[in-house]
C-alpha cells in the first residue's frame, strides 16, 4: 500500500533539513501528517533539527494547509514549514 | 470582474494597477490601495535587506481564491494582489492590494480582508538580513488575531455600508 | 510628521502623493490610500459631470484638524488629503486619502477615519448634471452612520494592531 | 449693539437665495443662530424658500459648525448651507 509522495520544506525547515524536496515512499503505518513528522524526525539529526518543535510546524497537502491529525490518504505532496510571514 | 494576482521578482508600478482597474468603466467609485514596504530596521536594529520566499503554486492558488471569496463577500468591481519574491532592499515595496467598488465601505473592508490574509495564511516567508546575520521573521499573534475578525459572521464589521 | 492638504481644480497623481510621503524614510512599512472617483451614473440615470463646491478657508482649516486629530490615534508618519472642486466628468478623480504608518491597521484605519469625516462634516457640496438638468446630491444616513463610529471611544474598532 | 456680520451661503442655500454673501446689521432680539435663520427667512421670498425646512440647514460660526441653538456673540462671519456631501 506504499505510494510515492513528494515532499517540499520552506524556509528554516528547508535550510534545517538541507534540501527544498524529495520523493519519499510511504511507510507502513503511517497515516497521518502528524505521523509523518514524527517519522521524518527520526531519519537523521538535520530532520530531528527541523521537527524539533512539531507544534510550530505547518502542513500542506496538494497545496492546502492541514491539521496534523489530517489523513495523508491518495496525497500527491506535503509541504511543511513555519508560520506564514508574507504581507 | 477583473482579478489580477501575480507573485514576481521585478517592482510593481502601484499607478498603473489602479489605472488598470479603474480605466474606461463609469462604475468604479471607490478606489483603495494597500502597499507593504521593506522597513530599514526591525526591533531597533537595522537591517540590510529582506528575502521573501514562498511555495510556488500554493501561494498564487489560494491568493486567487481568498480574492474570489472578497469578491463574494462584497461587491467589488476589481481586484489585484501583487506579492515580490527574492531580495528586497529597505525602502522598496514589497506587496500590493488594489480593490475597486462603486463605494467606500466595501473597498475598505476587502482591502483589509485581503491583506489580513497575506499576513497569517498566504505562503510566503520573510528572512531579514542584519549585520550579524539572517534571521527568518517570526509570525505575529496579533496578526491572526486581526485574520480571526472575519471568521465569526458575515465579514461586515459595522453596522454601516 | 508630514501632512499635506489641499483643495485644487486640477487632478492630482496619486503615486506622486504616495512617493512625497514615503521616499527616502526607513520607518514606513504601511501605505493606504482611498481614491474618490466620479462614477458615470447615480441611482441608474447617467450623469455628465458632477461639480463640487466647497467652503473656502473653513474647508481647508477643518481637514488639517482632522489630520492632526487622525495622528493624535494613530502612530502615523504622513498623511496627505487633495480634494477637487469645480467640474469633475465620470472617470475622473474627486478626492484622495494617503496615510503612512509602520504598521497596516494604524494606515488603514485612519484612512477611513479621515474618508469618514469627509463624507459627512467637511463643507462640500456635490451637483450632478444630468439630462434634464442639475441637482444637488443629498447627504447619506449611512454616511452619518459610519462616521459615528469613531467617536463612541479611542476609535479603536478592533482588538487587534 | 448691533454688529455688523458677513453671511455666506453654499449650494442650495446660494440658489435660492441667489449670492453667495452679504453684509447685515444683526438687529436687536437676535440673539442664536437659529433664530437669525427665522429672521433671514421673512426678508423675502429667496429667503423663506431657503430656509423653508429650517431643520436640514447647517450653519457654521467663524468656520467652526455650530448648532441653531448656539449664541452669535461676537461672530463675524456665520454660514448657511445644506448637508455635506464631499468625499
């Protein structure tokens, strides 16, 4: 049941983690956004850095903001980064 | 009506997006502009310029659909949201909202809807450079606090037009 | 603080106004402006122009005490008021507005602080020529209505800055 | 102790009374600006058809609004017009 998802970070959780995107498979059991950070966090010191404080964190999916506890379901990509500062 | 949202690098000439909308129609009453400037410092210090990122496709979506959703709630005739991207030197303009109505109240109130939104939910973030460094902006509660005002009922906030 | 006020025949270039209050200063992070435009018809029958009257000196000495009075509420930097009088035709500009401050919600309220005391205190008097001849534009309650709302407290009409 | 006292109108008030100002003695028993509107409007027909509905004229002492129930005193120049409506 893994899919293949598109991942984008913005801003000091880009620069935290290294990178703008990458393509990740789903792993089993994970199926929420909020679950996908915690799983993220663990994949090395530059994810732990950037979801040190989950709770600041923002989410996209497809390009539309979501709670953590929201299914990733069929998502194409999740966005994640801080508080919006445009304006 | 005539909607017009971009997110660009090059600076926008405020002039010419009124005359855009507001040019040739006899129905356009009410004209009113909102522009966010770069500030030369931030919490007294001074700072070397701003970096404005943002989530390309995202960003220009959901500005197209909070404009679509001010056209809704009021009666504009016209709208346009412009929003720079990339280094921004003190002094120069960062965004712009225009919005075009037969009357006063409604060109006010979208104007403030609109920029009330840029402000918390729009995708973008702001990295300011100091002379020791860069720093990413942090959000303010006040601003959601001001984005909350329009969730409650219909929008209006007073009881005249 | 800059403040400018002026009561002319001649248009006026909104971006000209906008740039003599914010060029060259750091601390301006905020620009409003309302725009007062001549529509082409008013309760549905067409007009050929509108022609404006005011009280010469009361006008002028009136507008500058409420600038002075919107920058005693608000921490504005610059505040610019043009009315025209004389003959105005649909689609040309009546009056602006342009405040400045550091921040949008001192901008934009005292923007509508300053258009609401011009809709219904400032000594003006509007005409519209139509086909069969001239009449004098009646004051709106709704107008009477919005500028009451500035003097129940601080005029202050939201929790949030 | 009369006084002599520019008058202005504007608008409709100008209309119908056909000149924009003039100079009057305010007579003796004149006291408030309402009640120099109700001596106004018996000079003549232009001026009964001015202040007609004395309700809906504003007035305005040395430039500064006033009510109809406020004294001339030493006023020099009081105005008579219609409801505003700039902006």
């Amino acid at each position: 049941m893994s899919h293949t998802l598109k991942l984008r970070y913005f801003a000091w959780v880009r620069e935290r983690i290294g990178k703008p995107e990458e393509d990740i498979e789903v792993p089993a059991g994970i199926a929420t956004v909020g679950e996908l950070m915690t799983w993220l966090s663990k994949r090395g010191e530059e994810y732990a850095y950037a979801f040190e404080n989950p709770k600041v964190i923002r989410a996209a999916i497809d390009r539309a903001h979501v709670k953590p506890h929201m299914p990733i379901g069929a998502a194409k990509e999740i966005a994640f980064f801080p508080p919006m500062t445009g304006g | 009506m005539k909607t017009t949202v971009r997110i660009q690098h090059e600076p926008f000439d405020l002039a010419a997006e009124v005359a855009a909308l507001t040019r040739g129609r006899g129905d356009a009453g009410a004209v009113v502009t909102f522009t966010g400037i770069c500030r030369g410092e931030e919490n007294g210090t001074p700072i070397a310029a701003l970096t404005l990122e943002h989530y390309p496709g995202m960003a220009e979506e959901e500005i197209e659909s909070h404009v679509a959703e001010a056209a809704s709630r009021w009666p504009l005739l016209g709208a346009t949201v412009i929003h720079r991207v990339g280094r921004i030197a003190p002094g120069e303009d960062i965004m712009m909202v225009v919005t075009v109505s037969a009357h006063r109240a409604a060109a006010f109130e979208a104007a403030e809807f609109l920029m009330d939104y840029l402000k918390t939910r729009a995708p973008f973030w702001k990295q300011v450079e100091k002379a020791d460094g860069k720093i990413w902006v942090e959000a303010k509660t006040q601003d959601d606090v001001a984005a909350g005002r329009w969730t409650a009922s219909s929008g209006k906030r007073h009881a005249a037009e």
